[in-house]
C-alpha cells in the first residue's frame, strides 16, 4: 500500500472509534441500552447468592460495581422533560424469595459498599 492510503485508512479508523466511543459513553439509547444490560445482571448475581453459588463479599461487591456502573451511566442522560408513571415489574427472576432475609442482607452489603466507595471498578470521583 501507498503511504497515503496507509495514512487514509489509519485516520479513517480513529475517526470509526472515536464515534463509536462517544456513542457507548454519550448517545441516549445506547446508554439506556446499557442500563438495561445492568438490571439483567443483577438477577442472577442476587440468585447465585440465594443458591450458594457465590459467597456474600463477592456477590454485595459485583452489586456495587453494577450500581455505580449504572449509575454513571444514569448521570449521562439527559433529563426526562414529563415524569412518567413506572410500572412495577414484579419481583421477577426472584419470585418467591423476594422476602427471604440473606436478600435483605445481600442487598444492605452491597449499599454499604457502594455508600463507602469500595467498589473495585470505581469510578474517580470529584473531591468536593
């Protein structure tokens, strides 16, 4: 290849991934796309947690991490110009254990955590 076509090409691909970065950290329905990725991951990491999969550190710390996630990516959008009405879903994937104590424990770690910024895929944070 020429160098010119090389140059083309190589400017070309930045040009590609800086759109697409941009898109992933600032469009509106990428980002909603996103927060729709973390609420589907949050189910199984509450289930494997009631089934014994996964011990109560690990597991309040992977809620953390997808609550801080979710919730930068929250601050990205722009607001909402009507408050609309939410339906609640239910209590999904979790059905009956719903009530079950170790939830409200897993569910309390996993705030503490994310209250105290212990989150191992933190995000930096203003000092003010």
């Amino acid at each position: 290849m020429r160098k010119r076509s090389i140059v083309a090409l190589g400017s070309t691909a930045v040009i590609v991934l800086a759109i697409a970065w941009l898109a992933w950290t600032w469009w509106p329905p990428v980002l909603r796309f996103r927060l729709r990725q973390i609420n589907t991951h949050t189910d199984p990491v509450m289930l494997d947690y009631l089934d014994g999969k996964r011990d109560l550190g690990s597991a309040a710390r992977a809620l953390a991490d997808l609550w801080e996630t979710g919730a930068t990516i929250g601050r990205r959008l722009p607001p909402v110009g009507q408050t609309a009405r939410i339906e609640d879903p239910g209590p999904g994937a979790l059905g009956e254990r719903v009530g079950d104590p170790r939830l409200m424990h897993l569910l309390d770690s996993a705030a503490t955590l994310r209250g105290l910024g212990w989150t191992e895929n933190r995000v930096e944070r203003d000092s003010t």
